[in-house]
C-alpha cells in the first residue's frame, strides 16, 4: 500500500485541514522537544484511522475531528515516555470540549484548541531478537481488598521480572472504574511498561453509543486500539467490544466486533509491515467469538506469521483456526484464550493468606502468561499465581481404591498450558512401559468436587465457584487392572506444543 501524502489527507479532513506535529529523538528522555533534538523520518503515525510516515524532518500531517486520538506507533529499538504508573505515553488526545459530563465515571478533560505542533518523543534502546512479555486475563476486581488480592496474588512474584512489558487483555476493573487508580498504582511496581486492552467491564454503561463507552479508558491508557513493535515483532491492539445494542430484555449490552475505522487502521497498520515479521493481535473477546471475525481474516490469513490472544472466558485454551471457520490461511491461526488473573471471579475457599483459591472452571489455577518472543516464533508458559514454574499440572485420582475396581476408575490429568497438539502418558514403575492418555472434553472431576465441598460446607455462600465447563485440556485412562494391592506411584509425562516435558507425581493405595 503506498502510504497517503499529506495533501490527500488534508482533503479528507472533515474540518478542512489536518493536525501536524513531529517525531523526534529525546535525547535527554524528559518528554519535551529542545534544541538540537532531531526530527525522526519515517515513523508511522496514526489518528485511529489513516497512517502517515514522518517526512525527512520528522513532521507529520493527518485529518481529524472533534473526538480524535493520534499516536506514534513505536518502531523498533525506540520507546516512548512512561507516566509515573508506567503506562506508555505514545498519543495525544483531541477532545476539545472534553467527555461527556453525564458519565457516573469521568473521562477526559477538556483539550482546548489543537496545538499548533503535537510533538512525539522517541528514545533509543535495546530490544534483542528474543524477549519475554507478560499477558494477564481478567484482573477483574469489583473491590479494594481484591484490588489488594491481585497485589500479593501476582504482582508481589513479578516485581524484578526480566520480561520487557506487559498487557492486560480488558477486564481491567469488574466495572468499578474508581479502582483503576490504585490497581494501576500496584501494577506499576513491576517496573515495566504496561500496555492495556479495553474489555466489556472497562466501559461506561452509561453511555448510549460505543463510542462514548471508552471515555474512561481514555482517561487513563489513551486509544482503544493502536499498535507497536518490540523486537521483530508487531504488537496490534484491538477493541473487540461493541457496546450499545439492545439485548432481549431492553437493556444495552456488549457484543463481540470490530468496526469500519478499526479495520480500515488495520489494514493501513499491516500495510507498513513487512511479511517477514510476526504480528500479534490482541483483544479481550476471543476471535470465534468476534461477529465480524471474518473481515479480519482476510486481513491477516495471507501473512506466514500470526498469533493472536485474548481473555473473556475465564479458561485457558490454545484454539487453532482453521477452514471450518473460513480461514483461508496456508496454516490454521493459533489463538490463545489466556488463563485469568482473577480465575473465577475471586471466589472460593480462602487460604492463610485471606485470598480465594479461584480455580478456574475449567480446573486450573489463575495466573498468567508469559510469552517468549525469538523472531517469528514464539513459546508460551503458563504462570499459576504463587506456585513455582514447574507446577504445569493436575493429576486427579482416588487416595484408595479396591482391587475389584480398577477397570472402572480412571486417573485424569489436567495440563494448564495443554493443547490438542500435547500428549500424556504415565506409568505405575520406573521400569514400566508409558501408559498413553487420551484427551477428552468433560468438566474436571477435581473441580468438581471441590466445588461440591465448597457448597456443603457452606451452603448459604454468595460467593460459590462457578459451575464447571468441559475443559479443553484434560487427558485420561484407567488405572491397570494389573495393579497389586499396596501403594503405587503414578508418575506422569505431559509434551506439550512447544516440545518441552512437564512431569507430575500423585500416590494411589490399592486394597
């Protein structure tokens, strides 16, 4: 795609003429242009929509409107300034009467006239070709003591991390927005960069139309979609909740898509990239269930690298996207629905700590991801909050069971990060043969049944887990009807897609 000249762009200006500003090297990293601090060309720069490069002097030049955000899009081995709670600071706002005032949740304050010049800084640094990022789902909290659960549940074993930033995939809040401030407060003691995702308990219900429902998240992270690299990759932010539809009962509601100007910038995005990179989509609902999935596809389906993710789910899944879906792609696309800081919504039991154990429907822990990037390729490790690296499975079988029985009982193994492309086996001797499991789609029996102590224990709980849903990576088999009475262990192996082994051990008794 040729990219627009100015002239073009000043013609599509529904006010006549366009913003204009500058990118340049920051020497001094204090966020404002001085002398001597040269323009960058170049430099991709976008108002949500059109894309422009900066010219030899680092100027730039696009249309807007009242209600326009415009921003850099980091290139590699630059970063953009950070505001004391180390969200970057890449865009500037235009809204010159400000937000609606009859949110319940402020937005933006009025922005007055354009500036005459709005200037983008840039300083140089080092991003290898292999990096780690980390992802949350769901932080989701809907109080200040869960505010704190997500302080001392994740934050606490992040801070000294050598990841180079991170990004939370929407459901920021449980839609107290009052919270943000704290939470993003907390999450700046990582030390990192934090990138954000609009979810659907980020919005302003308030208002009628999708576009007044992310004012607040103006406020406070800026655009609702934008991109940038890191390394050899291209990192796209999608918002992917359309809100302001009316659901059956009357009341407005969200529903998965991307509108016209999200794609058009998409498409302009992906045009400035080349085919050798790999590009990253990332968005809050997942894409099978994104209504107009299918126009983004065809945006993307062509290229030989792409990976894409999002929460929404509470549960982890690796999806692979292929032709029963109408990807055209020479390989399905690998979407992850990633594991959810919050699990099931705060709820369960309370450990010594005093945060709920939050098992996900699905049967593993909360947590998060964190994704390695080595050039277009990538690994992704499953994190259960406040358990060490290597605790990447489940085994579930009887502490006991009678001889008579063992044709009828199964051993079930649930691997967090497990995919259709992993196997499991286990064996019952260190000179036994493997055992092959086989992957069926059922709720967890371990989560059943502590969700069923949970209950009757305590029965008149407003905080009950979450009914189970057939989890999508759980493996199982029948115990050896060879097995002698007295105590056995069960060793297991699970491979999972990226190659790499995870073991676990559990003890049974026969009698």
């Amino acid at each position: 795609m040729k990219t627009p000249s100015f002239a073009a762009l000043i013609l599509l200006s529904p006010l006549g003429f366009a913003a204009t500003g500058t990118v340049f090297h920051d020497l001094n990293a204090n966020g404002v242009r001085e002398q001597g601090e040269p323009g960058l060309s170049g430099i991709p720069v976008s108002n949500q929509k059109e894309i422009v490069r900066t010219n030899a002097e680092g100027r730039w030049e696009l249309p807007h409107d009242e209600d326009t955000i415009f921003f850099v899009v980091k290139p590699r081995g630059w970063t953009t300034p950070l505001n004391k709670d180390k969200t970057p600071q890449f865009y500037y706002i235009h809204k010159p009467a400000g937000s609606p005032t009859n949110l319940r949740y402020k937005g933006v304050e009025p922005t007055g006239d354009l500036p005459a010049s709005i200037d983008f800084a840039l300083t140089k640094q080092e991003e290898p070709d292999k990096f780690k990022a980390i992802f949350f789902g769901d932080p989701q909290p809907s109080s200040i003591e869960q505010v704190d659960h997500i302080a001392h549940d994740v934050i606490a074993e992040l801070i000294g991390t050598d990841a180079k930033f991170g990004v939370t995939l929407g459901d920021i809040m449980f839609d107290r927005l009052e919270l943000l401030k704290p939470s993003n407060a907390n999450l700046a003691l990582i030390g990192i960069p934090w990138y954000n995702v609009v979810g659907n308990h980020d919005l302003n219900t308030d208002s009628e139309t999708d576009e007044g429902s992310d004012e607040t998240f103006h406020r406070y992270f800026g655009p609702n979609y934008y991109s940038f690299d890191y390394g050899p990759t291209h990192f796209i932010v999608l918002d992917d909740v359309s809100w302001g539809a009316l659901n059956s009962n009357g009341d407005r509601s969200y529903t998965g898509g991307l509108d016209a100007d999200q794609l058009a910038f998409v498409k302009n995005d992906l045009a400035l990239v080349p085919e050798t990179k790999l590009v990253m989509l990332m968005m809050h609902i997942p894409l099978s269930n994104v209504g107009n999935r299918k126009e983004l596809y065809r945006l993307i389906e062509k290229r030989p690298y792409t990976l894409s993710i999002s929460g929404h789910t509470h549960w982890q899944a690796h999806q692979y996207i292929g032709k029963e879906d109408d990807w055209q792609g020479a390989e399905p696309h690998h979407h992850i629905i990633n594991v959810t800081v919050s699990g099931s919504w705060w709820k369960g039991s309370k450990d010594e700590a005093g945060i709920p154990h939050t098992t996900m429907r699905d049967g593993a822990p909360n947590g998060y991801s964190i994704i390695t990037f080595d050039g277009a390729t990538h690994t992704m490790d499953f994190k259960a909050a406040r358990q060490p690296a290597d605790y990447q499975l489940s085994i579930h079988a009887p502490s006991s069971v009678k001889a008579s029985g063992l044709k009828k009982t199964f051993v079930y193994v649930n691997v967090f990060n497990g995919s259709k492309k992993s196997t499991v086996k286990m064996r019952f001797a260190k000179d036994a043969a493997w055992i092959p499991l086989n992957k069926t789609l059922e709720p967890d029996p371990y989560y059943v049944e502590v969700r069923d102590r949970e209950i009757k224990a305590n029965r008149e709980s407003k905080q009950k887990l979450s009914g189970p849903i057939k989890s999508d990576h759980l493996w199982k088999e029948r115990l050896p009807a060879s097995l002698q009475p007295g105590s056995h262990l069960i060793e297991v192996e699970a491979t999972d897609a990226y190659g790499r082994v995870h073991t676990g051990k559990r003890i049974i008794r026969v009698e």
